[in-house]
C-alpha cells in the first residue's frame, strides 16, 4: 500500500500546485526575508467591521444563514453594484455569497463548462482560473497579453484565440500580477467578438476599488447587452482587508445563480454567518476606510515603481491592485533563477512572473502591500544584487 498516489484522479495529478505557494513555503523556512510576495493587505480589517462581526457574535448569531447568504447582505451588495455599474441585481435571485472569490471562480466553471468547453484566459493571469477550468472538465487556452500594449487584452489577441469550443472569457481586470486595468474603451473593442462568438465573460472585480486612473473601474456588464452575459465576482478580501473573513459573491442571471446556488448548497451550505455580518458593515460604513488604504497603497505604488526604475528595472505602470511586475531580463536570468537567487543572496522574496504563465516569463511580481521601510530596503537590495549579476552595466 505505499504507492499510495495511484488512487489519486488523473484531473488532480495533472494539476501542479501553485507556484506562489510552493516558493513561499521556501520563504517560511527563511529569517530576516523581506516579502514582497503574497498578495494580501497588510492592513488589518478596520475596527468598527471587526466589532460588528464581534457584536454579532456577543447576539448569538452562530447559526447556518440562507445557502444564497444573508438577505441583508445580498440587498448592500445589489445596492453597492447599482451605485458603481448602474445595473440592478435581485437580491432574490441574481446575487450568491461564496467563500472568497476563490469559490466563486469554482463553482461558475463547474456549473457552466461541458466537457472539452475551452476558457480564454488573458496571461499573465491569476493562478486558480486554468486549473478551475481544468477540475470543471475544460481546456484552459492562454490569450497573451503584452508590456507594451499595457497588458490590456487586445481585440486581435482575443479573436486568434477564438475557436468553436470557446465559451468563457475570464476578464480580471485590475489585473493581479501586472496591475493593468481596463478602461470602458478598450472593454468597448472586445465586444464584437464576444457577442459574435457568443461568449459569456467570468469577470473577477476582486480588484475593482484599488485603482490609481482618473476613471474609475468600469464592469463590462455595464456595457450594452453584456449584463446577462456577465458572472461578475467581487469580494471583501482586497478592498476591505479582509482575506482571512472569506467572504466573495456572485452577481449574474438567476439561472446561473440558481446552477452555482445547487453546487454551492451541496459542498459549502453556506458562507459562515460571522464574515458575512461583518461584510454587511463593510458595505455599510467602510468606505472611508477603503479609501484611506488605497489613498495610502498609492503612495507605495508610485514609491515602488520609481524604485525600480532608479535601479535599472524597467517596469509597467500599474493602475490597479497592488502589484508591480518589473522586467527582470536585465539580469540575464529567467524568472524562477532571478526570484530563487535574489531570496538566497540578498533575502528579498518575489514572485516568479512565470507561475502566471508562460508570457510571465522574464518578469517578477512585486506586491507593495508592505511597509514603506521594507520597500525601500528591498529596493536597496535589489539595486545590489543587480550591479553584481546585470549582463549590462547598472
Ligand atoms: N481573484 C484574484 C484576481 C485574486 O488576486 C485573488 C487573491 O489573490 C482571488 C481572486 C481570491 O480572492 P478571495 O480571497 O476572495 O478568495
């Protein structure tokens, strides 16, 4: 009985563990490192959402909620998406509490994909989307994206990457790693192709209130005749500092909903009634908060960014999220080599841009969500372990 990885599915064994994960589990072992890697506030969760979830508690609310979520806070988050897109969802109907947006990424390809459906994936992307579409029977198909078109997914791109089997467009924008956005134009461009094709689009906004642009984030759902195409994810953990509460939601057509709702209420019941009472009042009075954290993830960007340009790193300008994602190509490495040495020689910890595909090769991610003295310290050392390793002068 030792060869014990025999009972294991093909689908599973063909997946590989996320590469994010497997360097950070490196990182663990590790003193004195400066993380740049993980994707995550370093704010805690404003006080007044954490009484909330306290005070809920301190009431006895323990118990199972409605498997679609809370009713009251399905009625913030349709009144949330009204403010932002115009759209208005039935709470009723059109809107579902998941755990995470990672749940939700789950439960759209496995209630939406046949057998050999494909998703079109803009890369670098976001880790869980090929492998969701993997678990849910589909071929994930990569559509590249490039540094010099902003990384925004481009019209011709897309469409040489449409076959008959297309069914899903995942558009994540702001984007986690490059942190490109999309503004309402460039969206507009990719409209022909998705209404020719008949696609639908997996839109993940977990991103959608960290933006630095004159405009704010634009949904495609709002654009014409995209609302009933749209699965639009959102959730709690970036915006509001909130990754550890688990909370995300899925606003779409109540057909989709009521499919996700069917897979949801057999493997989760339902999201636990403590994070979804503190996200009420996120919803409620969290906006000043949120605005402070992106106000203040502003200045690191700009700080970052900056850095990495003094040091002979050129980078893309992100406008979304809080990641930059320098080209490291300078130093001769590919992207694992760059990270793996850079952590050994000098203890800083990036992510290798190649764990978001394969056009993330060449590049590095870097999350700014730290601290202003570790930003600066880590682009000290960078600067360092550049002038010793560049193939050109520094
Ligand atoms: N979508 C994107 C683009 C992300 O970057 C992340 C987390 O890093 C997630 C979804 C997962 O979010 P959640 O914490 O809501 O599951």
């Amino acid at each position: 009985m030792n060869d014990m990885k025999k009972y294991l599915s093909e689908t599973v064994r063909a997946i590989a563990p996320s590469g994010i994960r497997k360097f950070f589990d490196i990182v663990a072992k590790m003193d004195d490192v400066i993380s740049l890697g993980v994707g995550e506030p370093d704010f805690v969760t404003p006080w007044h959402i954490r009484e909330a979830a306290l005070y809920s508690l301190e009431k006895g609310y323990t118990m199972y909620t409605s498997n679609q979520g809370l009713p009251e806070l399905r009625e913030e988050i349709a009144r949330f998406k009204e403010k932002k897109t115009g759209l208005r969802y039935s709470p009723e109907k059109e809107v579902l509490v998941t755990i995470g947006v990672s749940e939700a990424v789950d439960l759209a390809f496995r209630a939406l994909l046949a057998p050999g459906d494909e998703v079109l994936i803009p890369e670098p992307s976001y880790v869980s989307y090929a492998p969701g579409t993997v678990l849910a029977s589909g071929k994930a198909v990569p559509v590249p994206t490039y540094d010099g078109d902003q990384y925004k997914l481009k019209a011709e791109n897309l469409e040489a990457c449409v076959t008959g089997k297309s069914k899903i467009l995942v558009l994540a924008y702001p984007s986690n790693p490059t942190g490109a956005i999309m503004t309402k134009s460039d969206l507009e461009a990719l409209l022909p192709i998705i209404i020719k094709n008949d696609l639908l689009v997996l839109s993940d906004e977990i991103y959608g209130e960290l933006t630095y642009y004159e405009e704010p984030h634009v949904s495609i759902a709002a654009l014409p005749g995209m609302k009933e195409r749209t699965i639009m994810l959102d959730g709690f953990s970036k915006a509001y500092a909130m990754t550890g509460w688990r909370i995300g939601y899925v606003c779409a057509h109540a057909d989709f909903i009521g499919a996700m709702n069917k897979i949801h209420q057999y493997t989760i019941m339902c999201a636990p009634i403590m994070g979804q009472k503190a996200a009420v009042e996120a919803l409620r009075n969290g906006d000043k908060e949120m605005r402070n954290m992106v106000e203040n993830y502003d200045y690191r960007r700009k700080l970052m960014l900056n850095g990495f340009r003094s040091i002979g790193l050129s980078c893309f300008e992100p406008q979304g999220a809080f990641y930059c994602f320098p080209d490291i190509s300078v130093s001769g490495m590919n992207s694992e080599e760059f990270c793996q040495l850079l952590l050994e020689e000098k203890r800083v910890a990036a992510v290798p841009g190649n764990v978001f595909g394969v056009s993330g090769e060449g590049f590095a991610r870097c999350c700014y969500a730290a601290s202003v003295a570790d930003i600066e310290e880590a682009i000290d050392r960078m600067g360092s372990f550049l002038r010793l390793h560049s193939r050109e002068a520094i």
